[in-house]
C-alpha cells in the first residue's frame, strides 16, 4: 500500500490519517500473536483497569516482522522520511474511557504513532477520536484544551467537536503524537498495540528531544528501546531503523534501575 501525496498533505494538516483495511488480511495471525504476548509475560487482565506490556511487537518473532511490511515502511517513509527511527510502542488490554491528551509535545522533529485496534469500535463504545490540527505548534488555538470543555465552552469533553476514527480490525489508525485524543464509553477488555515512530534526528535540539523520549521509557522498567530478539532477527533495512535509538539510550538502563527501586509496578501508561 503507497501513501499518495494527497494522504500525505492530509496528515500534515489535520494529524491523522486512517488506511483502512490495510492488515485485512493478516490480523488472525496479528491477534494471536498480540494475546501470546500476554500468556507468555503472565498478564492476567480483569478488566478493572488498563493492562500494558512495553514493548509489544518486540517479544515475538512474528511481530517483530511487523517493521518490515511494506505498509508499516512506506507509511512511515512517506510521513517521515526514509531513515525513520522505531521508538518501540505499547500492547493493552484498556479498561474504561481514556480522557483527552497528547501522547507529547514536540517542537522539532516529528513523532507519529501507528494503532491497531483488534475490536470493532465506534463513536459510543471506544473509538479513537482526534481534534484535527490540534498537534500544529504554531497555534494558540484553544482546540487544544478539550479537556477543559465545560470551563471553556460549557460542554462535556466527550461532546467537544472531533473526529471520530471508528475501527474494524485490520484498519490501521496513524496520528501525530502532538495530536489532542481520547476514547469513550469503551468495554474494560479493549485490545490494541501501537508502534512509535519518528524522523531521524540530525540537530542538537532534535537529538536531546530523541534522548528525553527514549529516556521516558524509565517508568516502564526496560533497559532497552528494542528486544534482543527484534535486534538479532533484524535484517539491513529494519537495523537502518533501530541504530540510532540504540545509539542514544545509554542512560535508560540506570534511570529504570531507579525506577525499579521506587515504584510498586511499572507504569500503565
């Protein structure tokens, strides 16, 4: 599947971009492997609040592959550029609603994030929901409070005007990380993973930003970006993606190691 100019221009405008159906084909295998994941790391989800292995697609061959399908790449190329970087991503089981945020806020390069429901929702029962061109930096518009909507509009927050993604398995959801989203009226026993991208850093600033997100991984208890087994399966092309993030995580593994003293349980978010 190529990403057209036109998809491109979209994304840049409004933050997000849906490819329908573009895992049709693939996504029995995709949820196996997702709750393998699961049964392998011994996470039991109760549907009481948000389960979350970090990374996902790392703990199984298969899904490690995932960085080489010609969707995942050529999205990523388009929006990107061709020497992107894979920043890891996230596997859940969620629990309830997700409140409006940003999953960052990133004033030089450019990070994205791919999503792949594995449950049908809609606008009532968990679906996505985005403010177009609330990820723009430029702007003080106040679009980029929803979270604020009764203060400053005198409406709820789940009735702010915004897109809504809604998602078969198979469609894959792309959206900026700077982006205002949430999700509500969702079961307690939603699935979905994410893969984290971002531009090749090439400036002092882009490369202390690259550093501060890897860093951020702390709370999740992993020493490492990436697993050894995505490193070790890794071809020439998937390493092209992984070298630099390996490059400048050299502070992650004492900064978890602090984490691991003073939390209870890694973060489930």
């Amino acid at each position: 599947m190529q990403i057209s100019d036109k998809q491109v221009r979209f994304f840049e405008t409004f933050g997000y971009l849906k490819l329908g159906q573009a895992f049709r084909s693939e996504i029995g295998w995709i949820t196996h492997e997702f709750e393998q994941v699961f049964v392998d790391r011994k996470v039991v989800h109760d549907g009481t609040k948000r389960s979350c292995i970090v990374p996902i697609i790392d703990q199984r061959e298969k899904l490690c592959a995932l960085l080489d399908h010609p969707a995942i790449l050529n999205a990523a190329k388009a929006l990107l550029g061709d020497d992107f970087n894979y920043l890891g991503g996230d596997g859940n089981y969620y629990s309830g609603e997700t409140n409006w945020h940003t999953d960052g806020f990133h004033t030089v390069g450019k990070y994205i994030k791919m999503a792949f429901y594995l449950d049908k929702v809609r606008a009532d029962t968990g679906a996505l929901r985005v403010v177009p061109g609330s990820q723009r930096i430029d702007s003080k518009w106040e679009g980029r409070h929803p979270a604020k909507a009764e203060e400053l509009y005198g409406i709820t927050p789940r009735d702010m005007p915004a897109q809504v993604l809604e998602n078969d398995p198979g469609d894959l959801l792309i959206f900026n990380h700077n982006i205002m989203h949430a999700s509500f009226g969702g079961s307690g026993f939603r699935r979905m993973f994410t893969l984290n991208f971002c531009s090749r850093a090439e400036t002092p600033d882009e490369i202390a930003d690259l550093e501060a997100f890897i860093n951020s991984s702390d709370r999740f208890w992993i020493d490492q970006t990436h697993s050894e087994l995505m490193r070790r399966t890794a071809g020439p092309e998937r390493m092209r993606h992984l070298q630099q993030v390996i490059e400048h995580e050299h502070e992650l593994p004492a900064r978890a190691a602090k984490c691991r003293a003073t939390m209870l349980e890694p973060s489930r978010n």
